[in-house]
C-alpha cells in the first residue's frame, strides 16, 4: 500500500489501487518463471494497454490519457513492485513516447505512439555503444545523408529487449568526431529494415527483456524517420531523460518496499532464542533505517516527477532520485536477503530481486555520472567541465 502524501491526490492513489491488483493477479505469478526462461507472454504487455497502463501520460492526440508524469510514476511503482524486469517496459514505453511525441513527424510516430500504448509494440533506445556507455556524446556509429535516406553503419550495445524490440530510437553520428554532442542526429528506426541483426546477452538480471546488441549495415532510414534536428539529436532528445530517472528511482523503490514488507512480516513469525527476530535491535535497526531512507527516497522521485508537470527544472532532482534509488533499493533487499538467512540465499524471490536491481546502477547513467549532472546543476556546467 502507498503511503500517502502530498503528490498524489485521489484520483491517482485511485489509478494506483487498480495497477496494484493488476500486477497481483497478471504480473506476480509469473515473477520467478520469466527470469528462468528469459521470456515473456506479448499478451500480457497487450493487457496493460488495454487496461491505461502503458505511457498515461502520452497527451490524447497520440492515443494517450493525458493523465501526467505522475500518473507514469504510480502505475511503473506497482508493475516494479511485482516484477522490476517486466516494469521495463513501462519505462522504455513512457521514455521513447516523449521522445517521439515531442521531436518526430507527427505522420511518422502517430501510429507507432498509439502501437505503444496499447501494448502492440515495443521500442527500444540505442545509446551505449562497446567503446564506452557514459561518454554518450561522443558515439562512433556512423549516420550519413543519402538524398532522401540516411544510412546506419556500426553497432550499439547493452541495448535493452535488443532482440524484442519493433522499433529503436538510434543516435548516430552524422557530424565529425570533434563536433562530439553536436554532432549527433536520433533516428526512429524500424527493426524489420534490412541490414539489421541483433544478439542477446546472458545477464545477471532483468533477465525477461533481456540486454543484446545491434548491429548495422548500411541500414537506409527516410529522412522524415529524424528525431529533432540534424546534428543536435543528443542536445534535444537527451532532455527526455530526466523524465525517465525519477522513474527509475521510483522503480527500483518499489522492489525495496516489497521486500522490507516481506521482511517486517518474517521476522515477527521466525523464532529465535525463544523470540521472534524482531525482538533484536540488530535487526530490526536496519530495517527502520533503510524503511525511512526508501520512504524520503520516494519523496524525491515524487517531487521529480511533479516539478515536470509543473514546467519547472527538475535535472537535480531526476539526477538524485536515478543514483540514490537504485544504490538504495540493492542496499535494503541485500540487508533483506540476509534477515531470510539460509533461505534469503536460495534461489528465489528475494535473490532475483537483488539480481534485477543492480542492473540500474549501471544503466541509463552511472552513480558518477548522475553526481556530475547535480554537481553542475548546482555549481554550473563552466565550473564542473568533466
């Protein structure tokens, strides 16, 4: 059950009891089974859809609610809180849609918009690239003007659901290597075009949506496919990602009140010295500590997502809630793990847990990365260049 608080009115504690029973029916029982088999039922993305749970904050004239960014934040805590790997695409659906919305032909993305929001498909963002993930603005891949087309030679990497995706966001570069981020252009790029392979890579967690590469070989793209302007794709689509961190933050917290309530419970029921667990300070001290870190934690990401309906900055904000979530929730469910002893150990709920959320402390930005961008919120960019 959310806490309740000052960003959420009734209509959206409302919207959030209804993901809540979805994800306890539809989404929970199939936690453990997804990781083993490293797949998931389409059916189930498709019931989302129907349902207003994929990109509800998408306005109406793409196929959304409207209903705003916190609208976003509830819906992704409760799929997360249920299962952090399938809550993914939530994530890559809300991200990608503004992007969408906010810098493609209209013509163009319409119909791809409304496929996202009905759970008819699934986009992916093709950033990191295997030199390096964090200097994002400094890409190798190469896009080159051809009359009408573009066309995409290189490879991306550690892209998220790689191999299951229908269309990427691509950046590439189309200036010259000196130009670094203004040099950049953002393709929308079906993944059925020619020329395009992908791999999948066996990793430790989020292993239903998986993580793989793309490989591209003079794949041709229509020029009216451009996201934003030509050679300033990093400077105006990256903006969508302060958006997309207070989500993760949001996310990765809700796996960590999911397993605090788990563990407040067990250790009233296990026996110990003729006591239960939860009559040592020394475990139940943690526990108060990290309840009270997840629960400010939450806070932020809220205020987050709530400056953004408001037209205000928020690159701070999105910053903290992206390192400190993730950081904080592999903190609580590893304090968890070991309340559960011997049998936190096995394999199991609490152990995936752990496994999906480490995952976020590398993605989508590191810890460093995210201090950079708050330090230079705070002391400016000019005095904090690298």
């Amino acid at each position: 059950m959310l806490t309740p608080n000052p960003y959420l009115n009734e209509d959206l504690q409302a919207l959030a009891e209804s993901a809540r029973r979805f994800a306890a029916e539809r989404v929970a029982p199939g936690f453990l089974e997804r990781d083993k088999t490293r797949a998931f039922d389409r059916a189930l993305l498709r019931e989302m859809g129907e349902l207003g749970f994929l990109v509800p904050e998408l306005p109406e004239k793409f196929g959304g609610l409207g209903l705003g960014a916190l609208a976003a934040g509830v819906i992704h805590e409760e799929i997360a809180y249920a299962d952090l790997s399938l809550s993914y695409l939530n994530l890559l659906a809300s991200l990608n849609a503004q992007i969408l919305s906010e810098h493609g032909q209209p013509e163009v993305v319409k119909p791809w918009l409304e496929k996202l929001v009905q759970g008819q498909a699934i986009c992916a963002i093709a950033l990191t690239e295997p030199r390096g993930g964090s200097d994002a603005a400094h890409l190798a891949l190469r896009v080159e003007r051809d009359g009408d087309h573009y066309v995409i030679n290189g490879e991306k990497t550690s892209i998220s659901a790689a191999d299951q995706a229908d269309i990427t966001v691509v950046f590439g570069r189309t200036g010259t290597p000196e130009s670094a981020a203004h040099g950049v252009t953002a393709l929308l790029v079906p993944m059925d075009t020619p020329g395009i392979t992908t791999s999948r890579f066996d990793c430790h967690g989020q292993r239903a949506i998986g993580r793989g590469s793309i490989f591209f070989e003079n794949v041709r793209i229509p020029v009216d496919h451009r996201l934003g302007d030509e050679n300033k794709g990093f400077v105006q689509v990256m903006q969508g990602f302060d958006f997309s961190r207070s989500l993760i933050g949001l996310q990765c917290l809700a796996v960590a009140r999911a397993a605090l309530t788990e563990t407040w419970q067990y250790i009233t029921e296990r026996q110990a010295f003729g006591q239960p667990l939860s009559a040592f300070q020394g475990v139940t001290h943690p526990l108060a500590q990290y309840d009270t870190e997840v629960e400010g934690a939450r806070l932020l990401c809220l205020q987050g997502l709530w400056l953004k309906e408001q037209g205000l900055a928020h690159t701070a904000e999105a910053g903290m809630a992206k390192w400190w979530g993730p950081k904080l929730a592999y903190d609580v469910i590893h304090q968890c793990l070991l309340c559960f002893g011997h049998g936190g150990y096995d394999r199991g709920v609490m152990e995936q847990r752990l496994r999906d959320v480490l995952g976020f402390q590398i993605g989508d930005g590191t810890a460093q990365i995210m201090k950079t961008i708050i330090a230079r919120t705070r002391a400016g960019r000019k005095n904090v260049p690298a």
